[in-house]
C-alpha cells in the first residue's frame, strides 16, 4: 500500500513540478507575497506574479545549463 | 478570454499531447495487434471519462476566487515546465522531441516483448502499452481542458477544442499510418506554454485578490511579455551554445530526451 502511495505520488510529484521544484516554489512564493501585499498592505500588486514566474524560468533554465557552454 | 482563444488554445495543447500517444499506439498496432491495442486505448478513455466526469463537474462547487488561485498556481507551473523544455529544445542544449525516433524504439521494444493474454485480452503488451500511452497523454489533455474551462465556466467549449484536437490527430494518423514527424511539435509547445504560463499567472493573481489594469483585456500586455521574455532567453541560450566546444544535448533515447 505504502509502495503503491509513493508511486502515485511520485507520478503527481512529476506530472506538475516536473524537473525543477524550485520554478514551483517561486511561483507559490510570488502568489503567497501578492496575497499579503493586496490584503494586508493594500497594494495592488499585479506586477508581482509575472515578474516571479520570468524569473524562475530564467533560473530554472541557468541551472539547467550551467557548466553546458 | 473569448470563446474564440479558448477553444484554439485547448485545441493546439491537446493536439501536442494526442500526437504522442498516437505514435505509441501506432508502434502497438502496427507491430503487435490492432485488437488488444484497440481494448488498451478504449480501456484508457474510460479512465479518462470517469476522470472528466468525477473532477469536471466538483470544480465548479469551489468559489471562483479560490479555483482561479489553485488553478492558476498549477497551470503556471505547468506552463513552465513546457517552456523550459522548449526553450532547452529550441537553443540545443536538449535533442528535439523526436516522433520518428520513438516510435522505432517502441517498435522494437514491442517485436521484443513476449506474446501472451490475460482477462479476455489476446494481447496483454499491446493492451498495456496503448493504455499507459493514451492514458498518460490523455492526462494532460484532460488537466488542459478542464483548467481551461472550468476557469471560464465553460467546460464544453473546453471539451470542444480537445476533442476536435484528438479526432483531427486521429484522423490525419489513420491515413498517414506513421507517426506525425513532420509535426512542428516544439514549436507549438512552446505556444501553449505561453499560453498556459499566461492564463496561469493571469488567474493566479486574480485568485489573490488583485485587480488587473484593464481586466481581461490586461492578457494582451501578459501574453505577449511572456512570450518576448521567453524568445529572449532561447536567443541568449543559443549564443551561449553557438560558444560552447562539444555537443552536449542529451542523446536521442535517453530518458530525458524524450519526456
């Protein structure tokens, strides 16, 4: 059963994350910091997000190649 | 997001996936037993209908603020995910996704593979290897589809463009009976994964509570940001590659190369 809920697991793990988990704790970052920003400083910050996701692309992509060129 | 986009979006990312799993089930068929192959592709429809049926409908009881939250967090990690392998692909730092390639490898490894039945299956690796195919393809079309419309709360037109997608690749596989190489696949993934990172963020943000200037039409500025950013760094990472002095893209056949 155990082994069963690991691989299932894992199959999700993969599904959404994928090979980089950091680009997804950005992304859950960002979403956490708009939230705080917008309810509790009443900023509106739709910049926020976008600037986040470019961001962790960019070094999700820098790791993938470093040491490759 | 009119009905137009919705459509055409859900349509070219399912289109992607049904091309993948027609090569492996074409790589059954033809090698194995249309039968079995036939029972395994039915078989995973059903999975998926049941998905579509059970997920759909339960999404839509969420408040839209919180749907659009979740949803847009997944989607955008989603869309990352596509992005960063097509950017990879497009500079040369990862082989090109490559049909013909893996459709020979499944041919052998299905000439390879024992004959044999089991549960009323005359061909129990042929059922196995067109269910897995469908069904994990299928996953993503599905996840696509309802994300999509259950974010605009409208699941049918969703449902539209995904099925069309299916039938059109069925379609065309059934009377090339190959696999589509000629597909411009990574060009059309890295589309959709514009797209995705694009409504993910958008929604995303909204599910926090934020106000887009403009509202929706604020999607005109976020596409095309995103879209620029990402050619931006598929044209930095190949002058980086042009400089590089060895090949280093992952060969064809190794597990990376071909997720």
């Amino acid at each position: 059963m155990s082994r069963w809920l690991r691989s299932f697991g894992a199959f999700w793990y993969d599904f959404i994350i994928g090979d980089d988990w950091r680009g997804a704790a950005m992304v859950a970052a960002g979403l956490a910091l708009t939230a705080l920003l917008v309810h509790v400083a009443h900023v509106n910050a739709w910049w926020l997000l976008p600037v986040c996701v470019l961001a962790a692309l960019g070094w999700s992509l820098r790791r993938a190649t470093a040491g490759k060129s | 997001m009119n009905a137009v986009a919705l459509v055409l979006t859900v349509f070219v990312a399912c289109a992607v996936e049904a091309v993948e799993a027609l090569t492996i089930v074409l790589a059954a068929g033809l090698t194995r037993e249309w039968r079995s192959t036939f029972q395994g592709m039915a078989a995973a429809l059903v999975v998926l209908a049941v998905v579509v049926a059970a997920v759909g409908p339960a999404l839509t009881l969420f408040p839209l603020g919180v749907l659009r939250l979740v949803v847009g967090a997944l989607l955008a990690v989603f869309g990352l995910q596509w992005l960063r392998k097509a950017i990879l692909r497009a500079s040369g730092y990862k082989d090109l996704h490559d049909e013909a390639g893996i459709y020979q490898r499944e041919v052998a490894a299905a000439q390879a593979a024992a004959a044999g039945g089991r549960h009323g299956v005359r061909d129990w690796y042929a059922f196995t290897l067109s269910f897995k195919g469908v069904l994990l393809e299928g996953l993503e079309v599905v996840f696509i589809a309802i994300t999509f419309g259950d974010n605009q709360r409208n699941l049918g037109l969703a449902a539209l463009g995904a099925v069309a997608a299916v039938l059109v690749v069925a379609a065309v596989g059934v009377a090339a009976r190959s696999p589509l190489a000629r597909v411009p696949e990574n060009t059309m993934k890295f589309a959709v994964g514009v797209m995705l990172t694009s409504f993910g963020t958008f929604w995303g943000a909204e599910g926090a509570g934020v106000s887009w200037p403009g509202n929706d039409a604020s999607l005109l500025g976020v596409i095309p940001l995103i879209a620029l950013a990402c050619a931006g760094y598929t044209l930095l990472l190949r002058r980086a590659r042009a400089a590089a002095p060895l090949p280093i893209a992952v060969p064809v056949g190794s597990e990376e190369a071909t997720r």
